[in-house]
C-alpha cells in the first residue's frame, strides 16, 4: 500500500482484507457492460492502492471515532466484563481491536 495518512499501521491490514474482500465481489459479480475489455484483478488493486489516501480521508470522521473507541475499550477496567453478556451490539471480550 502506498500512502494512507488517515489509516494507523496497526488498521492496514484489515484495510488490506477488506479491499481483498471488495475485489473479490466485483470478480464474482457479473458486468455485462463490460465486454472484453474488463479490468484484471492486478488492475482494480493499483487502482485502489493508488486511492487508498482518498478512500480513508472519506472516511476519516468515522475512522477516528472508530479509534478513539477502541482505545477507550483498550484501557484497564473500561473492557466489557463477561458477565455483562454479550447481547446484540455489545462488545464480546476477546474482540479482534
């Protein structure tokens, strides 16, 4: 990836996953418009790469709310405690962040 000033180190590979991710539905989606002149994979990457600076200042204001949280989560005795359940749109201890 070339430059993301928006995205922390610790983000990009997710950043990374998730574009493997987006590459992947538009290879399995069908584009009838396209004919045979359709981008290759290797292709839609460079693009994105090269948009990746662009693609997290679109999203920065939710990025930062993102971190802020997380690093909230991250400080001792604000982590969700197991017995509080792990209901619908709580936190699981455990989390990926």
């Amino acid at each position: 990836m070339n430059t993301a000033p928006h995205l922390r180190l610790e983000d990009r590979p997710a950043f990374e996953r998730v574009l493997d991710e987006a590459l992947r539905a538009v290879r399995e989606r069908p584009a009838p418009d396209a004919g045979p002149r359709r981008p290759t994979d290797e292709q839609l990457r460079a693009v994105a790469t090269a948009a990746t600076a662009a693609i997290t200042a679109c999203a920065a204001v939710e990025y930062e709310r993102f971190v802020r949280l997380r690093e909230e989560l991250r400080r001792p005795g604000n982590a969700p405690s197991a017995q509080a359940g792990a209901g619908p749109g709580r936190w699981k201890t455990g989390c990926c962040w």
